[in-house]
C-alpha cells in the first residue's frame, strides 16, 4: 500500500516532543505499511532555539501560532503544556480546520465543551488520549470499547508522582518532604509539586474521564480534592498496621441518585485493585453496566509511553483527514453537579496519637451508634476501623470529636 503523507506541526520539544519525533522514526515505517499514513514533522514550536541545536533549524520556530498556521502542517500536535499558549493554539489549530491531538490535560478539563463545540463547528476531529494516564488506552476504549454501556464508576491511581512519594515513604520509612526530595531528584515532581501532590492533575484526569464516559463536563473545580501532603510517615505505619497501603484515589461514581467525584487518600486493602500499583504506575478500575468490571494498568508518564498515546491520536486523525471522513467528537449534553453529601457506606480507618490504644472505649463513645471492628496500635498512634456506615453520620461524628482524632481515612475493600 502506497501510504499518504500528512505533514505534521508539533508544538513542543520536551519529553513528549521528543517522545513522538523518536517514535516517529522508530516506528514510522511500520506505521505506514499497517495504517498507510506517512507522519512528517514539518514544524516545530519550542521557546529557546539554543536549546535545540541537535534539531534542524529551518524545522524550528518560537512562535507556535505560526506552526499551527504554517501551510505545510496538516495536523497539529499540542504537546507545550501549560494553559497559553497551549489554548490560544489548540483553539487556532482548530479553527483552521487542523485534525489536532493534544496531551493537556488542564486545558482539556478545563476548557473541554468549548473545544468540543469548535471542533463540532469546524468539522474537525480533537483527540487527548494521553491527557489522561499518558498511554493507558482508557479515552478510547470508553468511547469506542464501552460505547453501548453505562459507566457506573471510574476508580483510579491516576498520578505517577504521588504514588511514587506514597510508594517510598512506605519502603524506605520516609517522611513526606523526603519522598517528595526524592521524586525531584528523579525527575518525576516538579520544582513547584503542588499540581501533583495536592490532587490538581488528577482531578483534571477524573474530569476528563467523568466527561467522556458521560459526554457531560466535569468542571474540575467541583471535584472534591486532598492533599497529600498531610501523609506522613506514622499515616503510613497506621496503614501498615491494618495490612492496607495509602494510595491517592480518584473516584467518580454515576449512581442515578448522587454523583460524586473526588480526589483524595484512602487506605486500600490487599483486596482492592488500588493496593498493589506501586511507584509511577497508574491503574483505572472501571465499573459498566452490562460489561461488569475492568481494569487498564500501566505507565502513566514518560516520554516514550506519553509519546504512544499522542501517536495513536494523530495516526486516527491522519487516516480520517485522508479518508476525508473526519470523526466529531459527540455533543455535550450537559454539566454534571457532584452531590456534596453521600449517601453511600464505607468504611473508615481513624487514628489517634495514643500508642497504648487504650482509648477504644473512648473512640466507640465518640463514633457511636457506629461499630469499631478492628483496631492496631503501631509507634506513634492507634488505629481503629468502624463498621461498614453511612458516610454521612461518620462524617457528622468525627466533626464533633475532632479533638481526639487526628486523621482519618477511607477503607477500599
Ligand atoms: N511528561 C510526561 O510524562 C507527560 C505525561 C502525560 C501528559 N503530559 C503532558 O504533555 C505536555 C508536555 O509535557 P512535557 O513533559 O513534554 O513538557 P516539557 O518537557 O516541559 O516540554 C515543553 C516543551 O514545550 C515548549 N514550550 C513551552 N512553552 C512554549 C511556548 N510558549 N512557545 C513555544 N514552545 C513552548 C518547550 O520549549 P523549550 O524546550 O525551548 O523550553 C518544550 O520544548 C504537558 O501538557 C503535560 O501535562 C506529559
């Protein structure tokens, strides 16, 4: 098969940019004979030409609005980061009628009716698989996999940082700030970490997850959010104790009653699909009616695997832009409206600073009609699980024993 060529406009050249050039001509050729497109790289945005003195300096140019509008560039690829530019050209490259595939998850969460309602106008396919877990194939197999089923649920580790931080602080008995140190000096946090570790990229994942699967927007701020920069090493001793492991969990539930969507630590037991993914891996567990259960499981950033997500978008977008048949993305029906109580039942580990546990009693007045079922004592505190519950009333009675609780946690089962 003769394959076509579609010229490429690549914004960015960091990890993912790179990623894609380097897929590109690793895989190219075989791209071309399995999908009969030929992907070139025509343009390529960066902010300090001395910084890439390795690439072809008529490829480069530090005005990315003028690669999305360059002639020689049929399909666009956002990979800068960032809310602007990033968005100024995303929406430009679309306006353009540019097919375009970007890995932004912050522009995609917090702008995504208004990208989908320009690509409907436009006519243009938008595509952002590797926004959410980088090359996990989870956007497209809700869209096209799941397709004829309700999404009931959608639990997930979706950030590698923090499960990396959470990871270590349990094998190496590390305190919070030491991890995090850690995670720096690997590359995988940033300078300023408080996009991962207070529970902003993942909640811009669930939302995208959440939009997807319902085609309503999830706007990121209604997502409950925790840090976790309040773990600290006896939190995960706490943990420990009870067999369970501290993961950051991103929960959206679509019970006809009550949406919820949040964003938060919980202690995960070994029988739940959160306990065993440790270090920069990420896990989405998904719950649909009639299919049952699912899990995707695998790394959710670096270059290669982000890179892997990005292509597979730009290859659809290719085939269509040559097939002249582009695939519109479905129009949002609506918004969704996370309810603020819940009426579901879990159960919840509480911890208290007593070593000698000898305060149970005084616990199971505090927490009463609620039932204590298990309780451990470990160097630096006590931990205690209640009962299956209603949220509500836990929650109503922890406010009023703040006190002598010093955190407390949901139990994953
Ligand atoms: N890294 C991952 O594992 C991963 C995983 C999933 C999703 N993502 C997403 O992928 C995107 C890119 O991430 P990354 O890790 O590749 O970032 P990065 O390494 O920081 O690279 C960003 C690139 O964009 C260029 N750039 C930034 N602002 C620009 C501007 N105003 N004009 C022109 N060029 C500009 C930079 O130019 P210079 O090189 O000249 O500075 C650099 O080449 C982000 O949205 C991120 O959330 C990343």
């Amino acid at each position: 098969m003769k394959a076509t060529e579609i010229g490429l406009g690549l914004l960015g050249y960091g990890t993912v940019g790179k990623g894609i050039h380097d897929l590109l001509a690793a895989n190219g050729k075989e791209i071309e004979q399995r999908r009969g497109v030929r992907l070139t790289i025509r343009k390529i945005a960066v902010r300090e030409l001395s910084n890439h003195l390795e690439v072809e300096q008529s490829l480069l140019s530090t005005n990315p609005l003028a690669v999305v509008n360059d002639p020689s560039c049929q399909l666009v690829a956002e990979v800068m980061g960032g809310e602007e530019p990033a968005l100024q050209c995303i929406s430009a490259a679309i306006a353009s009628k540019r097919p375009t595939a970007t890995a932004n998850k912050l522009v995609v969460a917090k702008h995504w009716p208004t990208l989908i309602e320009l690509a409907r106008q436009n006519n243009v396919g938008f595509r952002y698989e590797s926004a959410v877990c980088a090359g996990i194939p989870i956007l497209s197999s809700i869209k096209v996999g799941l397709a004829g089923n309700h999404i009931e649920s959608i639990t997930g580790i979706v950030n590698g940082t923090t499960n990396f931080i959470l990871t270590r602080m349990r094998e190496a008995n590390l305190e919070f700030e030491e991890a995090l140190s850690e995670a720096k000096d690997l590359g995988y946090a940033e300078a300023d970490p408080s996009s991962d570790v207070d529970g902003w990229d993942a909640a811009y994942k669930l939302s995208i997850l959440a939009s997807v699967s319902t085609n309503r927007w999830l706007d990121p701020d209604l997502i409950k959010r925790q840090s976790i920069r309040g773990i600290s090493r006896s939190t995960i001793q706490a943990a420990s104790a009870l067999g369970c492991q501290v993961k950051l969990a991103a929960r959206f539930s679509n019970a006809r009653e009550a949406t919820l969507a949040k964003v938060e630590p919980v202690f995960a037991m070994p029988s739940h699909a959160l306990f065993a993914v440790d270090g920069t891996e990420n896990i989405v567990q998904i719950s649909a009616s009639p299919v049952g259960r699912l899990q995707f499981r695998g790394s959710g950033a670096g270059a290669g695997t982000t890179a892997s997500g990005v292509v597979s978008d730009l290859i659809q977008l290719a085939i269509e832009l040559k097939d002249g048949r582009p695939c519109i993305p479905n129009p949002v029906i609506g918004e969704i409206q996370p309810s603020r109580k819940s009426e579901a039942e879990s159960s919840f580990a509480v911890i208290t600073s007593d070593e000698s546990g000898s305060n149970r009693t005084a616990i199971e007045r505090l927490l009463r009609p609620i039932q204590i079922v298990n309780s451990h004592t470990f160097v630096g505190g006590a931990v205690f699980v209640t009962e299956c519950c209603s949220q509500e009333i836990f929650l109503e009675r922890i406010a009023a024993a703040s006190e002598d609780i010093s955190e407390f946690y949901e139990v994953l089962k």
